[in-house]
C-alpha cells in the first residue's frame, strides 16, 4: 500500500507557491482564471467555483479541470499575466520535477456535474442549513461542563489552516488523494477538525465545486443496527433524500464522506472480500457495510476523510486503498504560550507557569492536548495562589494530575462516608485498568457492574466530569480525557487492598514489559500509563497521593519493576518512533536516583536519537546513572540554541520552550564523558551541532577524567569538524581511534587534523577515513604527516583518489599495517604504484581491495610485489575484483615464493575449475603456509573437488576453506567430508 505520511496536508503537495499569494492576489488570479479561454482536453471553470475558494482548493480545480501539464501552464500564463516573475520561476521548476511522473493528460477526464432538476437543489440547500445548524455548535459543546467556571476553549489556529488543503493534489503524480487519514493522540481535535469540514461545507467554503454532497458517520451508527444499505443510513440522516438518492450515487466523484469514531464501538471489520459488496442499496451488517465503504468496493471514487487514534491504525490499515495521512498534534508551542496567556490574564503569573512547565518536558508535551492545558493551568494557579513553589508541589508530571483528581475524593461534611469513595476509587482504577490493557475505551452497564460501579457512582463520575456520555447512547460511558483513564489505570497498581492476601495487586512481568518496553514500530500506547505507574511510585508523590486521596498506597510492585527494568539494556537499537527508550521517560518520572542508578546498574551500551528537548532532559538525567556505560551512539536532530542567543521573554519567543534549560541538559549530557571511566566508544551518526554545542562536547572530551578511545563519525555535518573537536586528539591521551565516513571533510578540518597528527601528544593508532568528500592537495597534506609522524597507525581510505594521494608522496606511510582500499574505483595505473608501495612497505599486514575491477592485469602487478621475500602481508582480500582462471598461474607463483601470507581471499570471482585445480596443486605442497582459502561463487563444479580433496589431505597448514555458493554436487560434498575425516585437527571446511 502506498501511502503519503506528514503532519500537515502541506507535505508533498504541488503547487504550494499558490499560498504565498495575498487575498487581493488570489482573487485576481481567480478572475483570470475564470477569463481563460478553454483548451484542448480542459474544462471551463467558472466564478460560481472559484468565488469562495482558497488557495487550496484553487489548486485542486486547476489540476482537476486540466489535466496533466495543463494545469502548470495554465498557472504559468496567469502568473506572467500578473507580472509575479518569481512564481513563474517556482512553475517551470515544479514543473520540470515533477512531468517525468505526471498522470498522461487524457487519463483524468472531468465528469460531468450532477444534472439536478427544479426543486432538487433546494432539497440540497436545506439539507446544508440542517447541517450548519448541528455543527455550528462546535465550539459551544467543546466546553467542560459542570462547575469549572474557569475552564475555556482555544481553537487549534493550526489546523483551521489545515482545511483548504485536506485534499490538495500530491508528488510525484499531482494525484488528488481519494483517502485522507486524520490522526493523532485522543483530545487533540480529529473530530473537531471533522466536524468543521461539515460546518464548512455546509456554508459553501469547503471544496464546494467538488462535493455536491458530504455526510459524517459515526461508527456506532453501524453497529446500532444489524442490518442496512448505504441508502437507508443516508435516508436516516437526510429525510426526504429517496428520490435524490440515485442521482447522488451515480456521481459519487462528487460524494464526500467522513467516518469518525473508531475507538467507540467495537466492530471487526470483515477480511473476506467475498462478503464485501458494491451495491449501495443492499442491506449489509454494519462491519460488512463499513468494510466495503473503506475498502471502496463500494462508490471508489467517493472521497473518505476518516479520523482515528493511532491505536486504531493496525485494524484499518490493510483497508485503506493510498490513503493521505496528516497528523494531529494539538496545540503547538506558540499555541500553548497563548493559552497561558489567556488563561491567567497577567504577563507574571503567565510567565511563572510556563517557565515551571517548559522546565518538565513531559509534562508541557502533555498540554498538547487542550483540555490537559486547561488542568494543567488550573492546578498551577491553585498552588500560586497559595503561595506554593511550584517544584516542590509538583516533583513530577504525574503530581499533577494527582492534584487534580484527588479532589474529586475527598470526605466533605454531609457528602458519602470515606470507605465508599476508597470502594469507588477501586472500581475506577479496575476499569480504567481493563480498559487498557484491552485497548476499550468506551464501557457499558456490564462493565460497570464487573468494577461495581453503581448508578450513583457513575452519576459522581458524570458531575465531576471523569466520565462523559458517549453522544448518542446512554448507557455507555467513556472517561473524558484518555489521560484520566491513564492515571487511574495506573494508580490500581499502588492501591492498598488490606483485605487481600497480598494488599497489591501484582504487575505480572509481561504488563510490565508492555509499559516500558520497546515498542517496535508502532507507538506504545501503554507508555502514558507506565509513566502515571513509575510517578506513583515515587515516595515524594505516592505521599501525597495517599494523603490527597485520602487511602492507603502500597509500594510492592517497585521491586518488580526494578529487576524487570534492570533487564531491558538488552534491548535493540531505537526506532524512527522511539529515538530514547521509554523507560528513559519511566525512570526521569520517578525522580529517584537511587532506584535509577540500580536499575542502570548494568546498562553498558545505549544507542539515542534525541530530536525534541524532552529526549534530551531525560536522557541526560538517565545516562548520568549509566555507570557501567561503555558504549553510547547518537543521533542529535535538535538544534540547542546558545543561552547568550536567547529571548528572555519565552512567551513572546519564536519558541517559547526553555532553550537555556536545553543548553543546560546539553551540558549535563555532555558530563558523562569525564564522569564515566568505561565510556570507550562515542558514535555521532546524522548529527548537526551547532558550534557552541560542539565547543561544550569538546570540553568534556578534552577532561582529563575522559577515558574515551574511539571517536567516529558518520554523516555529521561538516561544520562539526572544527578546530575544538579536532584539539581532542592532541589532549586526550587514551583517544587511539579515529573514523570519519560518509562526511564532507573541509580543507581547514583536514589542516587541523594535519596538525593534530603531527603533534607529539597526538596517541591515535587508527585513522579510518570513509567515503569522505575531500580535496585532493587536502589528500597529499594527510599522506605526508601519516609518513613522517605515524609509526603505528592503521589507514582506511576508501577512494582510488585517496589511494593516488597516498602513493604520490615521497614519504610513504610506512608504519602502516593495515589498508582498506575497498569499492575504490581502482585502476592497472593505481595497481602499479601500490605495487611500488607494497615492496617498500615493510609492516602491511592486511590488504584488501574487494569490490574493484583489478581484472587479470592488476593482480598481475599485485603479484609481482607479493613474490618479494621481504613482503610482509598476511591477509589478502581479491573479494569480486572481476578476475578468471588466467591470473591464477600469478597467484601461484606468489604463493610458492611467499610463506608470510596466511588468508587469501578469491570469492565472487570467475575462476572456475581450471584456475582452482592450479592453485589446490600448489598448495598441496608441504610448505605452504596459507591457512585461510575463500572460494565462494567461483562458478566451481564437482570436477575440482579431487584437486580439493588432495589438498586437503597433504596441506597440514589449512585449517578454513569456504567454498559455498558453488554447485559442486553430492558428489563433490562426499570427497570433501572422506578428506576432512581423514585429516587430524579442527579444520573447517564451508559448504
């Protein structure tokens, strides 16, 4: 399945210059739209279309009405016409990318409009006024009800923009999306959005010269009754429509529908395409009936916007046909600084709080979700109110919500005595927790009864908004933020039950596994529980939950999340999801060191991706307790801003989060290296610092308590190479390795490597540069300082130019054991100066030139220099260098001339039998000392294999021989095994 995945609708999208016009530009060009004469293969589009529409949607008409190229000319035309030389430019460059991919411009053809009647317009029109009075309350349901007078709501001014663009056509094909996915976290505004673009349709601003009709689905109206056609569901919502129906359904190009919540109703979709059915006025079940509307077995040309949950994702997606992805993500930075803002209506208050806030990464990412934005202020002006400092009120996010919800709890005079709020709390938490553990978010009467939750115990729930109603049903109740349920899901586990064996009820090892665990590609959707859990379990906060509460907490499952935690450094490398393991975000929750330094104890590699600033504050907490550490790998796509940079006003800040703070924890990352005496291996891969960051890692790396002593590089950015990083060479006495690959090395990098080699405090042993983009003169610079300084240094430079370099300078690198000249391009001219090389090098060792075309004539030369008595190689790698039986005559002579080589490998040549037979002959001979022989793929046959036997027999040195890959038969494997059972030893032969 193909799909297009991003946070906006903008990702991907063709002709995106179109937004950088101004309302009086769009509206001109508009007009001149409207005035373009007709041309081949286009439709004529008029002012009634385009009156209303925004930039978005003037695109999806000008791809729509002229197809393929047409649309960029036309485009083009209009722009010249307006004198916008610029976006004329961004055309004809758009263009030029994108028409080698560009659909022929006779496979789109514009269907006709719907041909109505008199009368039947206005049916339409008064179905629109319908519609616009149900979703005109929107914003007036998006309240909390109750008591909380407080409480207000903010638009996402985000995703308003979102709109015009939902279906805007995307790359390479200009293909205007038939599905388009809303998702996200629950309480960031899917169904808002939604909801909007019915309102909006409905009032004509929504792609009114696409959508003759849209209609929004809940799923539970699927699953309400057990049998239904598509026209009897659409009669329900638009009384009246019977005699319409067939006209709507015979364009259904121009139908538009909206399917929204999924995590409702438990409905399995069918997977059996023979239960699916075309036939919209066929009474279906309702999974069968949704399947066949997602899948577009039936109307296929239907345009579907369906919001869900990523938790939702799995079941849906083998339905979805190229479904358009956009991602939800509740308020922004700036978003969230205004509502601060707003809410506490003066510039101190706002800016205590959210400098309290932006210091807890978690839970700012958490006021992402308005409603929780809303909680989140509430309970901080409580505690200002009071005259209460706020880190020591909350030490961690989960004390929050502690504040909140305890409230709900407490023993009041007159109200329910205390035994009857502990026995409605543990009802709570049991459904809570069985609800997610089972992924349910919605709950009937029965599974209040399991919890023994009574009527006034829902009705509590209700007043004090914990519960909510789901629309339209009432007997079925889901909680009103997913993060309460969350919370009490993870409370159950600290819960004191006195009358219970056990007072606690016991996480097994697999739900813990499941909460901090990896979660693999896909988002953990237990991960906000097992923050809640590892919060409450933290002494400070489990205090004041018991008191707030007014029960008692019991600790018991601490040890079992500790020896199941302290197991979990076995765990793989981060995914593009999960760049910083959760339990990283598990264990900065508890804010306990010693519980964290226990459960690191043996934590020895970790492997991070740190691209948002909480990856960063809780990492650079954790790695701090990693004292064992000995290897750490990092990804950094986060840009630290340097505090001298700063604005000291983070709500009118281009981003108000706390970047002094991040340069802190920078700071606080960066100690580990001189604190940690078994940290030897640090991996940058990916990364972009900026210099003040660099200067910071540098220091650490240059402290005489910084016992690193592998260095690599791979694919930084070339800015990182800079005099500060270069110096840790000369200052780091245990640093002996040095690699660079995939990464652009500038000529003052190289300068400063020049020099760094050259100084005697410089101890590196090995120098690997990869795939690294440098200046040739930059080459001869290096080749000169590894000759005359370095006795012990190990080279890989991967590049013939690199090679040339080397073998130009008078002063070759002498003291070099090892070469890796792999997939170098190299040439018969290059194999001739290393040959000079060879002859004068008199501790090489190992050399391999796999992956090059050396053919015949190179190994020739090689084979020349290898005959000196004197050469000192001992493994040569000739791995898919393009060589026949014709070099192997060479080979053998090098062989009977030089007992110093021990490992000889041949593979992925074609030396077929008669090259292999004269090299078996020639290592029958007693002398031979080689002991290593790879001959995999070498278009072998049985015919070889008595040479082989014959050889195996008499060379007591052999003790390895890889021959696979070669179709030797079972009569071949038989004299192989009789030869091998009949030498003594531990040789091993490869098959």
């Amino acid at each position: 399945m193909s799909s297009a995945s991003s946070n906006s609708p903008f990702e991907n999208g063709v002709m995106l210059y179109m937004s950088y016009l101004s309302k009086e530009g769009l509206q001109t060009f508009k007009q001149l739209l409207v005035d373009e004469n007709p041309r081949p293969g286009s439709v004529q589009i008029t002012w009634d279309q385009v009156k209303t529409a925004r930039w978005g949607e003037v695109v999806h008409l000008l791809v729509e009405f002229f197809p393929g190229r047409l649309a960029w000319d036309v485009t083009h035309d209009i722009f010249a016409k307006m004198n916008h030389t610029e976006l004329c430019l961004r055309v004809q460059m758009e263009l030029n990318y994108i028409l080698p991919n560009l659909e022929p411009e006779d496979s789109n053809p514009r269907e006709m409009p719907m041909n109505l009647e008199e009368g039947e317009s206005d049916k339409i029109q008064e179905y629109k006024e319908h519609m616009t009075d149900e979703y005109s309350m929107i914003r007036t349901m998006t309240t909390w009800l109750g008591s909380h007078v407080d409480f207000f709501y903010q638009d996402i001014e985000r995703h308003e923009r979102f709109l015009p663009c939902l279906f805007l056509p995307k790359r390479p094909q200009a293909r205007q999306p038939k599905t388009v996915v809303l998702q996200g976290v629950a309480g960031v505004g899917k169904t808002s959005l939604a909801k909007k673009v019915m309102l909006e349709w409905a009032e004509n601003k929504f792609y009114c010269h696409k959508f003759r009709c849209a209609f929004y689905f809940h799923c539970r109206e699927m699953a309400q009754v057990d049998e239904q056609s598509f026209a009897e569901l659409i009669a329900r919502k638009w009384p009246g429509s019977q005699s319409l129906m067939s006209k709507v359904m015979s364009k259904p190009d121009q139908l538009l529908l909206l399917f929204d919540g999924f995590e409702e109703v438990s409905l399995t979709l069918t997977d059996r395409p023979a239960d699916l059915s075309d036939d919209w006025s066929q009474k279906l079940p309702g999974p069968v009936l949704l399947t066949s509307l997602l899948s577009k077995r039936m109307l296929p040309e239907a345009a579907l916007l369906i919001a869900f949950r990523f938790t939702s994702w799995r079941k849906l997606k083998p339905f979805l046909k190229h479904p358009s992805f956009i991602t939800l993500t509740g308020f922004s930075m700036a978003e969230r600084a205004k509502y601060f803002r707003t809410y506490f209506g003066n510039k101190r208050d706002a800016d205590e709080a959210l400098r309290f806030v932006t210091g807890n990464t978690v839970l700012l990412s958490m006021c992402q979700v308005p409603a929780v934005c809303w909680m989140v202020c509430s309970c901080l002006r409580q505690q200002m109110q009071r005259g209460a400092e706020l880190a020591q009120a909350y030490p961690n996010a989960t004390a929050v919500f502690v504040q909140y919800l305890s409230g709900f709890f407490a023993a009041k005079p007159g109200g329910p005595p205390r035994n009857t709020h502990q026995t409605r709390l543990a009802g709570l938490c049991y459904l809570a927790a069985e609800g997610m553990w089972n992924m349910r978010w919605v709950f009937d009467t029965k599974d209040l009864e399991q919890a023994k939750l009574d009527e006034t115990a829902v009705a509590t729930f209700l007043r004090v908004n914990i519960f909510q109603r789901v629309a339209g049903d009432r007997d079925r109740y889901a909680f009103t933020i997913l993060s309460f349920q969350e919370f009490f899901a993870a409370l159950l586990y600290v819960l004191c039950f006195p009358q219970r064996l056990r007072n606690f009820r016991v996480l097994d090892r697999v739900q813990i596994m499941r909460l901090i665990a990896y979660p693999g590609r896909k988002k953990n959707y237990l991960a906000q529980m097992g923050l809640f859990l590892f919060g409450l379990l933290s002494e400070t906060c489990a205090s004041a939950a018991e008191k707030s509460f007014g029960c008692k907490l019991s600790l018991g499952n601490k040890k079992k999340l500790l020896k199941v935690a302290a197991l979990l450094h076995e765990c793989g490398p981060p995914t593009r999801h999960h760049g910083v393991p959760q339990l990283f975000y598990c264990l900065h929750e508890i804010q306990e060191e010693a519980f964290v330094r226990q459960t690191l104890s043996d934590c020895q590699k970790a492997a991070l991706i740190i691209s948002r600033k909480k990856d960063m504050q809780v990492s650079a907490f954790c790695l701090k307790h990693c004292q064992r550490l000995r290897d750490l790998e990092l990804t950094m796509t986060l840009t630290i801003p340097h505090v001298g940079t700063l604005s000291p006003d983070p709500l009118h800040s281009a981003e108000p989060e706390s970047n002094d703070q991040c340069f802190l924890w920078w700071q606080e990352f960066c100690s580990v290296f001189r604190t940690h005496e078994n940290l030897e291996v640090l991996t940058l891969t990916n990364t972009s610092l900026e210099a003040e960051s660099v200067k910071v890692l540098s220091a650490a790396l240059r402290h005489p308590g910084c016992k690193l002593q592998k260095l690599i590089f791979r694919r930084v950015h070339p800015s990182m190479l800079n005099e500060d990083l270069i110096q840790v060479l000369t200052e780091n006495q245990y640093l002996s390795y040095l690699e660079i690959q995939g990464t652009e090395v500038r000529r003052e990098a190289m300068e400063f490597l020049c020099t760094a080699l050259k100084c005697p405090q410089c101890y590196l042993q090995c120098l690997r540069l990869e795939d690294c983009s440098v200046t040739p003169k930059s080459w001869v610079d290096l080749a000169k300082d590894l000759g005359t300084r370095i006795r012990r240094l190990c080279t890989s430079l991967w590049s013939h130019q690199q090679l040339d370099a080397l073998s130009r300078t008078s002063e070759s690198p002498s003291g070099c054991r090892s070469r890796l000249l792999e997939n170098c391009e190299l040439t018969l001219l290059t194999c001739k100066t290393l040959t000079s090389s060879l002859k004068s090098n008199e501790m090489l060792t190992h050399l391999s030139l796999a992956e090059n075309a050396l053919k015949d004539e190179g190994v020739k030369e090689l084979c020349n220099a290898l005959q000196c008595s004197t050469c000192p190689l001992q493994r040569l790698v000739l791995r898919n260098c393009a060589l026949t039986s014709d070099c192997c005559p060479d080979l053998v002579s090098a062989l009977d001339k030089n007992k110093n080589l021990r490992s000889l490998d041949l593979g992925f040549n074609s030396l077929k039998d008669d090259g292999v037979i004269l090299l078996f002959e020639a290592l029958t001979k007693p002398q031979s000392g080689l002991q290593i022989l790879e001959l995999e793929k070498c278009l072998l046959t049985a015919v070889c294999c008595q040479a082989m036997a014959s050889m195996v027999l008499h060379n007591q040195s052999l003790r390895h021989l890889d021959v696979s890959k070669n179709d030797i038969g079972l009569k071949g494997r038989e004299l192989l095994r009789e030869a091998f059972q009949q030498r003594k030893g531990k040789e091993k032969v490869v098959l």
